[in-house]
C-alpha cells in the first residue's frame, strides 16, 4: 500500500529541497516560516544570476517528535539558494546594517510571461525582498546539524 509522505517522514534527515513550480514553493514556504538571519548574510551575487540567504530555520517538520519526546524546538541553520536572478529590490531593510535580524515570514510568485515572474519573500516588520527570476530555481539545504531553538518555544501567530 502507497501512502504519502508526511512531515514526521524527514523529522530527523537534514533538509535538501529543490523548489521548480509553485506547489514546491508552498512547501518550502512552510518549512521557512519563522526563520531568522542577520542582514550580513545576504549575497546576491550578480554575475552568476544567483542569490542566497544563510538563514536560521525553526525545524517544523520535527514538531510531532519534539512533543512527542518533550525535548525543546529545535532550529537549524539552511541555504536558501535562488538561480537565475535578474534583479533585487528590498523594503525596510537597512542596507549596510550588520546587527539588523529579519524574520522570514513566506514566499511568495507573481508569475510574468514565458515561465518568468516575481518571487516576493515577506518579512516581519513590512519588510521585504523582490527577485526578478528567469524561473522558479530554489535550493533549501540544511548545512548544519540542528539545535536547541535559544527561545525554547515554538514561534506563534495572532489568529
């Protein structure tokens, strides 16, 4: 008997996810909700059409056995990797600002023409970052292994 995966399936596996529609993108989303990083840890490098965030990911998938074994949420730290990157633009982020921390809050495409468009990441705060992309080309890969998220609780949102 098949059955779907779930969440619990990789709750102990580091993450190596590669995002090329929109449903994978919801995924990921969800997976990167709540995840934090320092301003400093943005790159767009220009001549290779690629930008990346080292960023701080709240280990959702782990949830169901992190309750289940009463140990505390964890966090572990992730790539996210965009490919074929045309231009950035950002709002409410101060460039420049090395003790800036932003908080991921969702992903997001605004399809154009020919398989190009807008991935829109939303940040806390009003903040965001715009990608102009060729294609929806992601990368997310834990890199390294995970700990003791330092709030000890799970992130919650007003209802």
């Amino acid at each position: 008997m098949n059955t779907d995966a779930t969440f619990e399936d990789g709750a102990e596996a580091p993450l190596n996810l590669m995002v090329t529609d929109t449903d994978d993108l919801q995924v990921v989303s969800a997976l990167l909700q709540d995840a934090v990083f320092p301003a400093s840890e943005m790159r767009w490098q220009k001549s290779q059409a690629r930008f990346a965030l080292l960023l701080n990911r709240f280990r959702w998938e782990d949830q169901a056995a992190a309750t289940k074994h009463s140990r505390p949420p964890e966090r572990v730290q992730s790539m996210l990797v965009i490919d074929d990157v045309q231009q950035v633009q950002t709002q409410g982020i101060k460039q420049g600002d090395k003790d800036m921390i932003l908080s991921l809050l969702s992903l997001g495409f605004v399809a154009g023409e020919d398989g190009t468009g807008r991935l829109e990441i939303t940040l806390a705060g009003d903040g965001a970052i715009a990608l102009d992309i060729e294609t929806l080309n992601l990368t997310l890969k834990d890199v390294t292994r995970p700990y003791i998220a330092p709030s000890r609780h799970t992130p919650k949102h007003p209802e």
